[in-house]
C-alpha cells in the first residue's frame, strides 16, 4: 500500500483532503501530523486483525502483561522505522514541502509511568513484538499522565500533563469489548443445587472500556495489543436507567467518582501511600483485563483447566497483585470450580516480577479499607492466606515469628508482595545483585519455602528505540563498520570490539559523539538560554529525583570542584558540562530541594567569569522519554551512583553504554553487570559495597560526623549547605544538610564522598586522552548487546512464560 514515495504521497494528500477537507497549503501543521499518523494506522490495522486471527488461529499461548504504568514515548518515528517506511516517508513528505521532523514535535509523549518500572514495560512491548512473540499489555488510560514539571524560580512546579488534549491518533477505543467492575457491596452466600455460592449485592458496577494501542513488530507483520483501560459510568456505557427514574443528582455524583479512577497518575515513584482511590484503580484494571482474557479464552476454549497451557499473565510488582484473588474469583463464582482447582490453576497462571528493596515502597493495605472496597476479594484473600499458614505450620511447627513473618495477612495490613510470591509460580528479580538480596536477605524466608521459585531476569532496554532512534548517527556508523545484522541480533554489536584500535574507527566516533554533543548544547541553548562548550566534558545524571539515586553527592561534588577553581581559577581540570534532569514526586520535601539546590547552584556557577568556563552546571526540565532521546546520545559521561543495594537495576545505565557513555557509578544494580561485560577499564567503580552497607546497617558502627569532622573539603561543603553563601537564605539548604548530618546519612552520601571525588579525578585524568576515551566509549557500546531488552524477552518467554515466536504472515508486502 505504501511500497513507494509516488503511493504515499498519494494516500497522504487523499486523507489530508478527507479528514479536513484541506489542501496542503491549507493545512495546519497539526492536520498534517495527524494525516500523516492516519495514513499509518490505516496500514497497521490490517496487519493487526491479521495477527489476532493467526494468534488465535494457531493456538498459541499469550502473555499478558499487567502493568499499572507504560511509560510509552513517541510513536510516529518508531513506527515509521519498524516498518521500514522512515525514508520512504521523509522523501514523500519533503517532495511535498513537509518536514516529518517538524510533524513529529506534533505528537504527545504518553507518560504514562513514573520512571524505571513504567519505561521498562513499554520496552517489553516493543521486543515482544519485534520478537514475534504473543504478548500483550494491560494498564490504564490515565486521563492525565505524569505531571509536567516547570522550574519556576528555582523550584519545580507541577503542571497537569493534559496529553489528551488534541486526541490521540494511535488508539482504538473499543466499546463492545467494555466489561463491568464492581466495588463495593456485601456478600451474601446462597445454597444452590448444594452448592454454596457467593452472591455480591449492592455494589457500585463501574464500565471499564478498553482503548487498544497496536504495538508493531520490527520488520514482520506482528501487532500485539497494549490494552488500556477507560473507567466510565454504566449509565454512560450501558443504560440510561438512573437518568430515566430521575436519580440525577446521584447519577451525576456517581459519574463524578467513577471518572476519578483513571484520571490520574499517582505521581510517587518508590513510595508508597495507601490511598483508596489507587486501591480502587488497581483492582479496576485488573479485574477488567481478567474478565476480557478469560472471555476470549472462553470463546476458543471449553475447558477452563486449560487455562494455563494459553494464558501467562505477569504482574509487573505488585501494583496488580490483586491479580491473584480476582482470577480465583473469577474461576470460582463465574466459572463454577472449586477452591482446589481454582488455586491450581492461578499459581500456575500467575508469575511476579519485583522491582524494588525500598522498604517504603512496599505496598500493604488496611483490612478495614480492603474488606469494604473489595469484598468478596477479601474473603479469598483471607482464606488464601488461612490455607498457607497450615502450610506454614506444618512445615515449621512452632515457629510463630517466622510464620508471623511470612503471613499475607498480619498486623492488620494485607502483604501485596507477600500475596504475589505465595499466588505465582516464579518471582523473579531485576539484576543479578537483587535477586541475590531478594534470595538471600528481604525474601530469604520465601526462597527456602518455595526452592526453585526465585529467578533472575537483567533487565533489559529496546536498542531500536535507544539507539536506532534516538541515535542515527551512531547506527549508521555502526551499520558501515560492522554492517546491520546488530539490529535484529544486538550480540553482534560486539564485532565493534575488532575495531578498538583502529584510529580512523575512533575518529569517526568521537565526529558522531561531537554532533550529538552539539545537537544537546543547542537544545539546551534554547531551553536553558544557556551556552555550553561542545568540547567540555558531558557529565550526566538523569533519573528520577531520590535520595537513594543520591543527586545530592554529585552536587556536593560540583560545589567541591567549584571550590578548588575559586582558590586557584587556573586549575588544571577538564572542562566540563554537568547535566540534571529529573522529577521530584510533588510530596517528597528533600528532592524537590535537590532541585532547588541544583539550580541555585546552576545560577552561581554558570555566572561566575572567574573561573573561566571550566564548569557548567544545568538543570533540564520536564525529564521525558523525548527528552531522554536527546540527551543519552549526547552524554560522555553516566552518572549511576546510588547506595549500593538500593538501585534493583537502572535502565538509564544501559541506555547511555548503549550510545557510548562511560559509566561513574557504585556497584549497584545492573552497574554490576556492565562492569563485568567492559571489564574494570572501561569503568570507573567507587563506593561501599552492598555487603558494607547491609552491615552498616546491621550492626552499626557508622557515625556520618567522624566522616564531616575528618574531611576538610567536605565539610566546607556542607557548611556552604547551611549557610547564605549560594546567595539564598541562610536556613533555604538548612534541611539538606540536616538531612544528611542528623539522620546519620542513611545513604552513606557522606561515607562516600572521597571515593566519588577519586573516581571522578580519574575520570577527569582519563578524559585528557582523546583515543583512550574513545575507546572506553567505543568498548561501551560493543559490550551493550546483552543488554537489549530482546534478551531480557527471550529469557522470559523461554524460562517463565514458556511462549514462542508466531510467525504471522501478512498480506501486506514489505
Ligand atoms: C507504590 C509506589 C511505588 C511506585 C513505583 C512503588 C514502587 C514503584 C516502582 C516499583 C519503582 C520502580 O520503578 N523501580 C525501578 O524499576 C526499574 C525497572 O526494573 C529498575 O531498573 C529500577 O532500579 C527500580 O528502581
């Protein structure tokens, strides 16, 4: 349909005409984006309907991943690469005057996810697809998505994130496939042809009305589905019964609170908050993909024990864990099995994935506001829980702390995670360091229980959309020294390797970083009006603001650096760039002073003439998946330098190897694995260790003031923290420096404060020498293969979800 330019020009200017009734001298720039955008859904669909039918066809095993969180990005380019069309495309459109580019800036950046969890699903979807693989996603249709952040005098302030404002090209809102989710109510148990059934009464029903993004594969004909999901009032969806009786006021009340349930994101990311509303949120879309799956199971199949011989569903933490009891519901009081057979079938249905150790981020629910909400999902609840502490007691009779320990439900609070492990056949970690932690010390009582059942996934970042995308240029220098197979098999992105000494190789990589570092000096030109040398060192921290990610060590780093070149200007260091972007949950009092600290330090340092250039410091704001495409392939240097043990795995870590940064950071998360694939030169490594930390806090014998009092340099730091001399009120930093001091570091921010600043003179050592450097990048990128999220995928489909490859074929050539 579009094999050629001349076709596409054609369908362009047809749908420009028949969507607005304008020519193309006529047409705004967002008809034309959204002409454009229709003109590839057109082409999607049928390879979409074509999927589905051979999926079903064939019947092959699905996996449906349950996520409250996608954190999606732009689609238009991916789409048009996957496809294959992109240069088609561009030439079409240039013929006819048009800038793709220029359409592009049209499309909304869905952030739907707050960062690393939310990122990684939408990765997952892209490989799943790419790879051929039946896999499918089910989340939410927030409304508003992650608030977009302004930086208003410093501080950052919160922006609704109206993303569906102009409408939303790439969705198909499917009313016929909307299913009802009950909360509420009470249970009234009947005796029926002797059998006990449940009955809930007085329930408020909500519609869940699905909104389906095709997610299409890398040059195949596969689209998997991303389902989200629409709360709306019955009334609205199905009848207009309460209208009719004159309930308006009620009805209009009822509408009102059942439209809040997918209105918004909670903007927390690693806190927890038990909110009803969020409770309300996770059992809506769960309940409404269960029913939605077991529907279109039921259509294909009779027997409803095959369930888990073609269904996998995975719970992306616990934010769906509901799953459990919600699939024995439905398996039960739907479809008539018995608790024994129920209970089969879920624990071989359901598989975990934990994404964190942040005790505070664990999720628990009161009992009160569980049972009153969710009824009926209490009652199995609580008789799951009654029927694994037999277990419990069987297997350690006596033992009531460790069966206290491990019961889903006790201390008046539901266990989300705890109700996860018991309720799936695999739980599985992000990293190798953290499944060791989660094996070993946060979930060791489980890992003996249930042997086997513990496994490790590294995760993993789709290379089409990081590297492809985000970094043109690097590709097609990659393509014309190692050719284009790394595409479809990243592995071979190790053939660089061969490459390593070759001068003319490490040239044209260090022209490619060149540009891309001159592409983000001018987006930050323009942002940040502020003008940064190309030639200086990019040193990058973007991520979510945390105290566990630590921010705050690299800045006190900054003013340590910004110190020594105040006492002698003429100090003989790189020049260098450091580069901030980030959001702070709206709530979280220390980050959002991070920022603050950031970029006073910004308005200082940039301003200062004295000490000529050598450092800039900047603050980038609204950090998004756009905003990541641009700044990752710019970036020499990859800040990931939390508190070891604390970081399940970073992604963004993968993203800048990947486009030949060189990682600064602790031996946490996947740090530990990159380290181990470019080998010790190729990374600077500081900090405690995990081990160091777990016995700090075990048995003590830390004191953050012996380490303040011991180190000149970083307690005239911290003295700057408390006092005027960033230009602010003495007192405006007073509670970062608190923080720190008083609550004895609890991220040994303090305690590795001197490793850092080694590690970082290293790097400044190691900068100086312009072929050295280029080959720690080019060895960075050469060794990212493993981490393309397709081999994060495989692992999954082959050792948990045991789903294969679907070759659909298309009608479509390509
Ligand atoms: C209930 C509040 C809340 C919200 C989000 C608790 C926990 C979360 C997420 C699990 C936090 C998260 O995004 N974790 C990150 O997951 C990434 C993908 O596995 C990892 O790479 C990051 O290290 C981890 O912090």
């Amino acid at each position: 349909m579009l094999r050629n330019k001349e076709a596409f020009k054609e369908a362009f200017v047809t749908k420009l005409q028949s969507m607005f009734g304008k020519s193309i001298s006529d047409a705004s720039v967002t008809d034309k984006y959204v002409a454009l955008a229709r003109v590839m859904r057109d082409n999607i669909s049928m390879d979409w309907v074509q999927s589905n039918d051979q999926y079903t066809e064939k019947e092959e095993k699905q996996m449906y991943y349950f996520s409250m969180e996608f954190l999606l990005g732009k689609f238009l380019d991916m789409y048009l690469i996957n496809m294959g069309l992109k240069e088609t495309c561009q030439e079409a459109l240039s013929e006819l005057g048009i800038s793709l580019e220029e359409l592009e800036k049209e499309e909304p950046d869905p952030g739907l996810g707050n960062g690393g969890l939310g990122r990684l699903a939408a990765c997952f979807m892209e490989s799943l697809a790419a790879l051929q693989l039946p896999g499918h996603g089910c989340g939410i249709r927030y409304k508003y998505g992650l608030f977009e952040q302004r930086i208003l005098d410093n501080n950052q302030a919160e922006l609704p994130d109206n993303w569906l404002k102009d409408g939303y090209v790439w969705e198909f809102r499917k009313p016929d496939k909307a299913v009802e989710v009950h909360f509420g109510g009470n249970i009234r148990m009947e005796e029926q042809d002797g059998r006990l059934n449940c009955i809930h009464e007085n329930y408020e029903a909500v519609a869940a009305v699905p909104y389906d993004v095709p997610i299409i594969g890398y040059r195949n004909n596969n689209v998997n589905t991303l389902r989200l999901w629409n709360a709306e009032s019955i009334n609205d969806t199905f009848d207009l019964a309460s209208f009719n009786r004159g309930e308006y006021l009620q009805a209009m009340e009822y509408r009102a609170s059942v439209g809040m349930i997918s209105k918004i994101l909670y903007p927390q990311d690693n806190f927890y908050e038990g909110r009803l509303l969020r409770l309300k949120q996770q059992y809506f879309f769960t309940s409404a993909g269960l029913q939605s799956i077991v529907r279109r199971f039921k259509k294909k199949y009779e027997d409803i024990r095959l369930l888990p011989d073609k269904v996998a569903i995975h719970i992306n933490d616990t934010h769906p864990a509901v799953a459990v009891p919600e699939l024995m519901r439905l398996l039960m009081d739907q479809e008539g099995l018995g608790w024994d057979a129920a209970w089969d079938i879920t624990r071989r249905t359901i598989s975990y994935t934990n994404h964190t150790i942040m005790p505070e981020a664990l999720e628990t629910w009161p009992i009160d506001m569980f049972k009153q909400l969710l009824p009926r999902i209490y009652m199995i609840v609580h008789e799951i829980n009654e029927q694994f502490c037999k277990e419990l007691w069987k297997q350690y009779p006596g033992n009531w702390d460790r069966i206290a320990n491990m019961a889903i439900i006790a201390d008046g609070l539901i266990h989300m995670a705890r109700l996860s492990v018991v309720g799936s056949y695999s739980v599985n970690g992000v990293a190798a360091i953290h499944t060791d932690i989660l094996k070993n010390h946060i979930m060791a009582d489980y890992n003996q229980f249930y042997p086997g059942k513990f496994n490790n996934k590294t995760n993993g970042i789709t290379h089409r959309r990081w590297l492809v995308k985000a970094n043109p240029k690097l590709s097609a220098l990659l393509n014309e020294t190692i050719g284009e197979t790394w595409v479809y098999n990243p592995m071979d992105l190790k053939e660089l390797s061969k490459h390593a000494d070759d001068k003319r190789v490490l040239e044209q990589l260090r022209r490619v970083k060149q540009n891309n570092k001159k592409a983000l000096a001018k987006y930050i030109k323009d942002q940040n009006g502020v003008t940064v040398d190309p030639n200086s060192l990019f040193d990058v921290q973007i991520k979510r603001i945390h105290s566990y990610k630590r921010q705050i060590l690299n800045l006190l780093h900054i003013m340590d650096l910004y110190n020594r070149l105040q006492e002698n200007p003429d100090l003989d260091i790189v020049p260098r760039t450091f580069i901030f972007a980030g959001k702070a949950a709206p709530g979280y009092y220390i980050a959002k002073q991070t920022i603050k600290l950031a970029c006073t330090m910004a308005a200082k340092i940039n301003n200062d003439k004295r000490i000529k250039d050598k450092l800039k410091v900047l603050f980038l704001e609204n950090y998004s998946v756009s905003l990541g495409e641009v700044v990752f392939p710019g970036a020499d240097l990859s800040e990931q330098i939390s508190t070891a043990s604390k970081e399940a795995s970073g992604t963004g870590n993968m993203k800048f190897m990947m486009n030949g940064a060189v990682t600064i950071g602790t031996m946490d998360g996947a740090n530990v694995e990159i380290r181990q694939e470019v080998g010790d030169e190729n990374i600077f490594i500081f900090g405690l260790t995990s081990d160091q930390v777990f016995d700090y806090y075990n048995r003590g014998g830390y004191n953050a003031w012996d380490v303040y009092n011991n180190d000149l340099r970083l307690k005239t730091v911290m003295e700057q923290l408390s006092s005027d001399y960033l230009g602010v009120d003495r007192g405006e930093f007073q509670p970062l420096y608190s923080y720190l001091l008083h609550n004895n570091d609890e991220f040994f921010v303090l305690k590795d404060f001197s490793a850092y600043a080694k590690a970082q003179s290293d790097v400044d050592l190691a900068y100086r020498d312009k072929d050295a450097w280029a080959k720690k990048s080019l060895q960075n990128i050469a060794n990212s293969g493993i981490f393309s999220s397709d081999r994060t995928i495989m692992e999954y489909a082959e050792d948990i979800w045991k789903i294969w490859p679907v070759n659909v074929l298309g009608k479509r050539k390509k």
